[in-house]
C-alpha cells in the first residue's frame, strides 16, 4: 500500500549545499516527492515539532539548531514509505549509520545530523499535517493525476471555484 511520510533536510545539510544529492537519493529510491518547500522554521513551530522531546536535556539545543538556517521539507510517498525513509536515513548518530545512508554520507554528529524522519504512522499524520495539507488530499490527487495533466500548476486556494480549474 502507497504510505505518506515527513521529510526534512536540516540546516546543516541545506547550508552544505547537500539538498540536491538528498533529494537525488530521495528519488533514486523511487519516492515521490508531493510536496517540498524551503521554509525557516520559527521558534514556536520547532517546539510544537519536537514537542515529543520537550523535556530531554537537548531539547533547547535542537530547537535552536532546527531554526539556525533554513530547511526544506518534504511530504514523499512510496510502499511503506515511513520505514523506506527511516532505512535510507540511517541511525541517528551518523557514526552508528550504515554506510550508504543520508546521515552516514552528510550528517557530522548527533544533533547536526542532516536530516529527519518520521519514526511511524502516527508520527508522520502529525507532521505532514503540520506542514501540509491532509493525506486525503493527497490521496485525492493521486487518484485523479492520471487524467489531469495540469494538476500540478493549480492553486488549490485560487482555483477553489473556478469551473476552468484543472482540479474542479
Ligand atoms: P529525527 O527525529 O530528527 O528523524 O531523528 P531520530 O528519530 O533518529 O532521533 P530522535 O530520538 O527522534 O531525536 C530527534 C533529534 O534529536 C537530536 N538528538 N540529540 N544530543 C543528543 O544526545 C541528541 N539525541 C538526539 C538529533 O538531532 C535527533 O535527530
Ligand atoms: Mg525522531
């Protein structure tokens, strides 16, 4: 079954310029990419993300770090794409990574360790609706991107009543 995960190249890896070789990883192991945004996260949204983490004694070093500099996230999809991603991610500690992975090739340590991945499900229904729209519209556009070409170029906001739209 096609699942929906939550990726983010961090701001160490952006500021590498390491994004292109992430995202040729990404897609040479045949996810899609539905979505992806460069943005700069703010405080707030960086605790609500790590929210889970809030009272590890790390928590204000990588809120802090996630906000230091831009990040591109990234919504992908694939069969069992939650897993998929934590494989081609490799271990948190890019020492303790298996060679071939994004974190053993482009991570430096535990905390600047290039990028994140949701670690279930549950996890990534939370962050992709976070950062995105829900999954039924995902699901939504891939049932209807066979026979809409434009799909792509739409604004889903602009375009909500107008009849000429691709997507109405
Ligand atoms: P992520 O959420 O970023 O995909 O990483 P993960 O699941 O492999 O690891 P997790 O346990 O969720 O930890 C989240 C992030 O916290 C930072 N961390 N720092 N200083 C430390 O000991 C420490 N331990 C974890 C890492 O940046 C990790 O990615
Ligand atoms: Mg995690």
């Amino acid at each position: 079954m096609i699942e929906y995960t939550f990726a983010m190249i961090k701001p160490d890896a952006v500021g590498g310029k390491k994004s292109g070789n992430i995202v040729a990883m990404i897609e040479n192991s045949g996810f899609e990419i539905l979505r992806m945004h460069k943005i700069h996260l703010t405080e707030e949204a960086a605790e609500e993300f790590y929210a889970e983490h809030k009272d590890k004694p790390f928590f204000r070093e990588m809120v802090n770090f996630i906000c230091s500099g831009p990040v591109i996230i990234l919504a992908l999809a694939k069969e069992n794409a939650v897993q998929a991603w934590r494989d081609l991610i490799g271990a948190t500690d890019p020492k303790k990574a298996a060679a071939g992975t994004v974190r053993a090739l482009f991570g430096t340590n535990v905390g600047e360790n290039a990028v994140h991945g949701s670690d279930s499900v549950a996890s990534a229904e939370r962050e992709l609706s976070m950062f995105f729209i829900d999954e039924e519209e995902f699901d939504e556009e891939n049932d209807n991107a066979s026979d809409d070409e434009e799909l792509a170029f739409c604004d889903e906001e602009e375009c909500e009543d107008d009849e000429t739209c691709c997507r109405n």
